[in-house]
C-alpha cells in the first residue's frame, strides 16, 4: 500500500492479509496498487511486496511502471498484473505492449472519449478476425479440391484418396491433447499456434513436391498432425485476448469466428478461379498462407502458462470424463448424429470435386461453368 499513489491510507501490512482473507472468504476480489513510478533505490522495496502479496494471494496487483511489471511478473508469477490508469494507456499499441508484456487488464486514461475506447476494442477485434480468416484459409487451400488432384492427376485409388482424409481422425485422436498440455504447462498458446502452423506449412511445402503415394501420405499426415490442434488454439487465443479486453466473448467471438468460413470459402474460390484444384500448387498456396499465419500469431496477445498444475489422473488428461456427458440422452443423440454428419462430410470433401469434375468427359457438360469451376460449385 505504500508503494501505491494511494499511499496515505496507512494500510498496514497486517490489516492487508486480514481484508484479503475476508475479502476471499465471501467469493470477493482483491487488487493491489504498486503504481508508483519507481526509483532505483525502491526496487528492493518493491520485490519485498511483489512476493508478500504473491504468498498472500492476491488477485491482481496494478502498475503504472514498466520495470516494476518486470518485477512482479518475477516475485509474483501466480499474480495477474493490471495496468493502472496512472499509464496513460490512449492507444490499441500501447494495450498490445502491456498485454504482451504480462498484463490481464489494461485501465486506459481517463482522458479517452468513448469514440477512442470503442476503436481500441474494435482493434483487437480486427485482429482476431484476421487470425480466423487465415486460420480455415490454410485448411480451405485444399481440403475440398485434394481429392480431384489425387484421383484425377496422380490417378490414385479410391482407398488411397481415403485415406488422406482419413489423417484429420488420426491427428484428432491425440495432437489437440498433447498440444493442449503444452499449452497449459510450458508454452503460451499463441505462440505454440505460431509455431504449429509454421511446422505444419513446412510438411505441406514438401508434399506439394511429391506425387507417389508412398512419399506424399506421410508428408500430408505429419502436416495435418500439426494444423488439427491449431483450431482448438485459435479459439484460446482468441478466448484469452477477449477476455483481456474485458468483453464478453459469448457475444464478441461468434461475429468474428465466421470469418473463418469466409476464409475458407475464399480459399476455396482462388484453388478454383486459378484452376489449380487439378495441381499441386493448392497445397503451395495452403503453405504459404500458413507460414503466414504463423508469423502472425507471434504478434498477437499473450497467453498464461501454469508451470504448477497439480499432476492429473490420465483419466483427467486425456479428457475421458467427458464420456460421462454421454448419460444426458440428448448429448448421446447430439454425438451420435455430429459422428454421422462427419462421416458424410468426409466422403463429399474426398470424393465430391473429382465426381463433378468427370462430367467433362460427357459431351453436353464438358463446357459447362459448373464443372469447369466445381470447386466453387461445392463451396455454395
């Protein structure tokens, strides 16, 4: 408290741990203001309280200063920081530097109209938006037009057309699990999604160049191995940097999830517009979007690791008690039909372009638009 520009309400430190526990013991927060702008003779000052309020459990601790964030990310790491309106926050920027840089909640200036505070929010939204865009546009560069490439260029059969669609099952079965973990633990989850998409464009790069089986199958396994979780990913980073900027991502995060669809489905148009849904290139493209993305995600805000996660049955780690979601008749019913309804979409994402596109061979539709541009036809 007396590192805080409220410091003559003679706080003592006694009085604090009293407030805090009653405060936590009827389900209330508390946060502590250490922002002043610091000295260096107050840094030892600084680091006593930083751990004090850590081993108190706090809920937040709110800065004005940037070398006491450094502090109290170090001496109270369970801690969530909130920057103080003594910041001067005024700028979308500035936001990203304090989110970036550790902080939960940014209280902006007091000098800010609504008009300002409204396009700071409208910022992030943008980028989410555009995280989405290029998220499904990197899955849209081929999911829908391999199956003609495969069966129709490289004549493959239809067991092999298969069970390149079969990879996404595969990598669903594991990958969103094991990433997740390293997301919780070790590794923030926008950059373990930057980093996914990056290794997952380098296996799509490389089995653009492949036309046997026997070396374009891994390559496209090991690359949708590492694109599945991403999608789970995307939606926590987006989650994680909604809830920064305090809105409510029940209403906020659907109007910027379809823009993934749209993304797709523009993807989709350009394999087809470009005629390459018979070529390789739809793979280079889907590459070279990811690579993008990946760079992307380096930017954007933040995640929280947990280091101290208490060790989980395998039961709890894999997820497995979800299955006793499956009591609830209508939960039963509801995975019974999805189950169905993705068996059905794999067979038309597999086989449906390369079908529409033998109508070339039959005289009266050889010219026809919507063979010539199926892919297109599909996506409507």
């Amino acid at each position: 408290p007396k590192l805080s520009l409220r410091s003559r309400s003679e706080l003592q430190d006694d009085d604090l741990e009293k407030t805090i526990k009653y405060a936590h013991s009827i389900g209330k927060r508390v946060h502590v203001a250490i922002n002043i702008f610091a000295w260096d003779e107050t840094y030892e000052e600084i680091k006593k309280q930083a751990k004090m309020l850590n081993d108190l459990k706090v809920d937040a601790i709110i800065v004005a200063d940037g070398g006491v964030v450094d502090i109290v990310r170090e001496y109270a790491p369970d801690t969530e920081i909130h920057i103080s309106t003594q910041a001067n926050t005024v700028s979308y920027h500035t936001c990203k530097f304090w989110y970036n840089n550790g902080a939960k909640r940014v209280i902006l200036a007091r000098e800010l109209s609504r008009e300002k505070i409204e396009y700071i929010m409208k910022s992030m939204k943008i980028r989410l938006i555009v995280m989405n865009f290029l998220q499904y546009a990197v899955w849209g560069s081929w999911l829908i037009s391999l199956g003609a490439y495969l069966g129709v260029t490289l004549k493959f059969s239809g067991g092999e057309i298969g069970s390149f669609f079969a990879t996404m099952g595969i990598a669903s079965l594991f990958m969103p699990i094991v990433m997740g973990v390293i997301a919780d633990r070790w590794v923030p989850a926008q950059r373990l999604l930057g980093i996914s998409h990056l290794v997952a464009a380098a296996f799509m790069f490389a089995a653009s160049m492949q036309d046997t089986y026997q070396t374009l199958y891994p390559l496209v396994l090991l690359s949708v191995m590492f694109y599945m979780p991403t999608i789970a990913l995307s939606n926590t980073v987006a989650y994680n940097a909604l809830n920064k900027a305090n809105l409510d991502t029940v209403k906020a995060f659907p109007p910027i999830r379809v823009w993934g669809t749209v993304g797709f489905i523009c993807a989709m148009w350009v394999v087809s517009l470009a005629e390459w849904k018979l070529e390789s290139t739809q793979m280079l493209l889907s590459a070279i979007i990811g690579v993008v993305l990946g760079l992307y995600c380096f930017t954007l805000p933040s995640c929280e690791v947990n280091r101290n996660v208490k060790a989980k049955s395998w039961i709890d780690t894999l997820g497995l008690r979800a299955f006793a979601l499956f009591k609830e008749k209508k939960m039963a019913i509801f995975f019974l039909f999805s189950m169905l309804l993705g068996m059905s979409l794999q067979i038309t994402n597999a086989f449906a372009d390369g079908y529409i596109d033998g109508f070339k061979n039959v005289a009266e539709y050889q010219d026809s638009i919507f063979v010539k541009y199926s892919t297109i036809l599909i996506s409507l």
